[in-house]
C-alpha cells in the first residue's frame, strides 16, 4: 500500500511524476469504481423499456439519453461494463495463466518441446485474433462465458511468446546455475527462481492484454456473437446503436466514449508501470 | 594438512558444442580439456591460474557437475562441492531478499529436513561468519555493494556446510581493497571450518598471497604444479615465465 501510494509522488531521482500512472488509476479507478456501484444501485434498470422515451438526447434524467426501445443508455452503460470488464479479465487470467506456464516450461526446458510448442503458437498468430475467437466461438456456442474462454484462448500465443522470451533471458543467469548447483528442482526454479524476475514486464503485458481483451469482446459482441440481448454489452449495444448514428448520434456517444475511455485508462496504465521504476 | 585426496582428476577430456558449425560437419565438438590430471588435497587451497579461456572454469563446471560431457574420470570423496561465481551481480538472484537467498539452500536439501529454527539460526551464524550484520537479511541484492553481494554469494555456498569450494574467479569482478578482504574471509573461513578450497584466478599474485598449492593451465592442459614459492622461483615452462612476468613479480 505504502509503496502504491509513493507512485503519486514526485520521483526524486527525476523529479517528475509518472503522469500516466497517475491518469490510468484516476480514469480505471473511476470506471470500476463506477461499475461495483452499479452491482446494486443503476438509476433505471438496464432492460425496463419506456416507449414514450426513445431515443432521447442527453439530459439530466438520462445523462446519456435513451436508446431505440426507451431503455435509459448510462444504466445500460454501467451493466454493460461490468460484463465486458468480468470477460477482459477472464480472457486475460486464462491468456496470461496459460500463457505463462506454457512460455516459461518450453523457454526453460528448450529443444523439441520448444521447437515445436513456437511453431503451434507461430501458426496461432499467423490468424487475425478475432478470426481465431471466431473460429473459438463456433465450436463453444456463443454467451458470456464462451466468448471468454474463446478469446481466453487466442490470447495464449502472445503471453507464451513473451513470457517465453524473457525466461530465456534469465536462464542463462548466475543465480539460476548456483540454484542448480544447490539442487534446486526446475519446476521451483521456473516458478519461485526466474517467475518473480519478469513480474515487471508481465504486469505491463497484462494491462495491454486487457485493453485488447476490451476491444475484442466489443468487436465480437459487435458482431453478435458474445454476449446476447437482452443483456447489455458494450458491443452490442454499440452495434444496436449504430443505425441511429446520424439520426440520433448522442446514443453512441456515450456508449464509445466508454470504450475509449476504459482503453485509454488501461493503455496510460500499461505504460505508467513501464515507466515505473 | 592431510594428504587425503578431495578430488582426484584422471584424464579429464570436456567438449564444448560448437554452434558455428554446420551440423553435417564432423568436428562439431570444440576440445576445451585436454587430459587434465589434478589432485586436490583435503584441507588446502589450490589456486588455478591461466589466461582467460584456458579451461579453468570448465574444469570447475565439470567438477561440479554442471557440465557432463566429459571423458575420463573425476572422484571426490565428498559429493557437495559447491562453487562461487565471478560476477557478483548476477549470482545474487535480484528479486529475492538476503534472508532468503541464505535459507534456499537449506530448504531444498534433500538430505535433512531443517526446521525453520534450524534454519534461522544457520543463517544467523553464516552472515557473521561472512562479516555482514543480522540486519542486511532483509535487503535486496541491489542494495548491497560488490563486495557484499559476494560475501552473500560466498555464504550461500557455505549455507550446507561443503567440505569443498570451488571459488571461480572470486575476486576478478572487485577492486583491490575489497579484493583484499574477500581473500582474508576466505582464508578465515579456510581455517575455521577446514574447507577445501579450489582457488580461480588469472592474477598470481593473489594465488601466492593464499595458496598451498599452484596449478598453471594453459590451452586446456596443466603446465606446471607445485607450491607457489618453488613455481615461482624456478618456472619450468616458459608460460609460467610469462605470466610472472606479465603480474610483475619477475
């Protein structure tokens, strides 16, 4: 806590303040904190329609107006994150879960394993990410949880490759000889030796992980797989928005800003750690 | 001293793959040792000295198991040698506090089960005996300065109490004040627990300064062996003459 809080202060060393850092936890704070309200409390309930309020402008009893059915937008907004941010952070666990192991296992072991398991994961990201989930989503089914399991999945290659990448880096170090010299098993040489070395870069790949995780779930909920109606995701409700985008351009306005916003707050944060220490 | 031997090299030959090749060539192995004969004497220090590339830290690999492709025989009576590095900054593992570098080793000795008061007392007794205080345990390495990190390095060593040290180039990464301290640890850890030691470095001066015995190597055979006092008086090869030559002592 203490060292979290010692972000927000001036380097000493510089003198200057890690400004990404700062914005990514005020803009990501501010939407999570935003969506854990919502778990019990949205001014209307995101599927009760109004037909004498459609698609209304901003104002103050709909800040971010209603849409085509009269459901209030900001209400839908608020559910609608929380189920693209619980399928980011699924997509990044399984992503950056299996990800990891895998990476670190081959990078550590080497030879045919290695060869072979690079080749899988060259071949893997040779596809378009969203024609992989698509490919995913079409053996699982579509729904919420298909949809992170699926991107869960396209995101693996990426994870392995770096995590991969990195342990070769350290492999080769003095300590993990004198570890091995001490007879130190490899799976804990792996995973308590060389794993807590590239925390820093893996925390980084994590935020850009879900930032792409974000767009991703949008992307596919755009296309009407993910998430179904009448349960709000940020893509599909972007996709329901767009046949009005010029007869009504405040209903997507408000549900793009979100996705910018939630993306921008994950790409300063990203980059914030990067600079971190 | 005893004249039991520690370890006993017979005819030692390593091969080192050779990348640059292509694989279909016949001589893919490079040929580092030679036929090295060495004994290694129970309770002295032995300095190897040579110019880089030589094979000295590859006789130590192979010693201590590290590299197992190898010809010929190696016996140790004690099968826990254990070995210090040359660079101080890479054998500390960076993200690991001190306490815990020092208690690694222990908790993962199949031999014993420690206890966690076992443990804590060893490492209590190790950092005194390497001249750190109780209160670098909870440091991280890069908070320590070289000739710390390899008094660490040094303790990690000793953590299970090895009749035998392999030291590879201890002191080469240091400068000279500090690399006169580490030689007196090594030298009061040599008489206080009776450690073999087997002494690496380029610089023949500091294997005069601790050394029972000297072996010279060079392209990956030992050219000469002794005590230092004769091989330094009277070399019998001539690269022995041109490395005291090149230390300034002749």
């Amino acid at each position: 806590m203490k060292k979290f809080l010692s972000m927000f202060k001036k380097n000493k060393a510089t003198g200057k303040r890690n400004t990404y850092l700062i914005m990514g936890t005020i803009i990501t704070g501010l939407i999570v904190i935003i969506v854990l309200v919502g778990l019990f409390y949205t001014p209307y309930s995101p599927t009760k329609m109004d037909s004498s309020a459609k698609l209304q402008g901003f104002s103050f009893k709909h800040i971010m107006g209603t849409d085509h059915m009269g459901r209030d937008v900001f209400s839908r907004v608020v559910y609608g994150s929380r189920i693209t941010l619980a399928i980011a952070t699924f997509t990044v666990l399984i992503g950056a879960g299996l990800g990891t192991i895998i990476g670190a296992i081959t990078g550590y072991f080497g030879g045919i394993l290695d060869e072979f398991t690079m080749r899988v994961v060259d071949a893997m990201l040779a596809f378009p990410s969203i024609l992989l989930s698509l490919v995913f989503v079409s053996l699982f089914g579509t729904g919420t949880y298909q949809v992170a399991i699926a991107l869960g999945i396209s995101f693996v290659p990426s994870f392995a490759r770096i995590v991969r990448g990195e342990v070769l880096r350290c492999k080769n170090m003095d300590y993990v000889e004198v570890a091995r010299l001490q007879g130190v098993s490899d799976l804990r040489i792996i995973f308590v030796h060389i794993l807590p070395n590239i925390t820093g870069v893996l925390v980084s790949t994590i935020m850009i992980g879900f930032n792409n995780a974000v767009l991703a779930e949008a992307g596919l909920s755009f296309l009407g797989i993910g998430s179904q109606p009448p349960y709000a995701s940020l893509g599909n409700m972007l996709s329901d928005a767009q046949s009005y985008l010029f007869s009504r351009p405040s209903y997507v306005l408000g549900i793009g800003a979100t996705i910018v916003l939630m993306v921008l707050g994950f790409s300063f944060l990203s980059e914030g750690m990067k600079r971190w220490k | 001293m005893g004249s039991d031997k520690v370890i006993q090299i017979k005819n030692l030959n390593v091969f080192y793959k050779n990348h640059k090749k292509s694989p279909l060539s016949k001589d893919r192995k490079v040929h580092v040792l030679k036929g090295v004969d060495l004994d290694v004497y129970e309770g002295e220090i032995l300095g190897l000295a040579g110019e880089s590339g030589c094979g000295k830290s590859t006789l130590a690999k192979a010693i201590v198991g590290m590299n197992k492709d190898f010809t010929g025989e190696i016996i140790q009576k004690y099968q826990d040698a254990q070995m210090v590095f040359q660079d101080p900054y890479s054998s500390l593992n960076p993200s690991k506090k001190i306490g815990w570098l020092l208690a690694e080793p222990l908790k993962v000795d199949k031999t014993k089960k420690w206890t966690k008061e076992e443990i804590d007392a060893k490492v209590k007794e190790i950092i005194k005996a390497i001249g750190l205080t109780e209160n670098m345990l909870g440091r991280y390495p890069d908070q320590l300065s070289g000739g710390q990190r390899q008094r660490v390095s040094i303790g990690v060593a000793l953590m299970r109490s090895p009749k035998v040290l392999i030291a590879d180039e201890p002191v080469s990464a240091l400068d000279v004040t500090i690399q006169a301290q580490i030689l007196e640890l090594l030298q009061n850890l040599h008489k206080e627990y009776g450690i073999t030691i087997l002494f690496i470095s380029h610089d023949l001066r500091v294997i005069y300064q601790i050394c029972d015995h000297v072996a010279v190597m060079r392209g990956g055979i030992i050219e000469e062996y002794g005590a230092p006092k004769e091989v330094y008086k009277n070399p019998k090869c001539d690269y022995t003459k041109e490395l005291l030559v090149s230390a300034g002592i002749k």
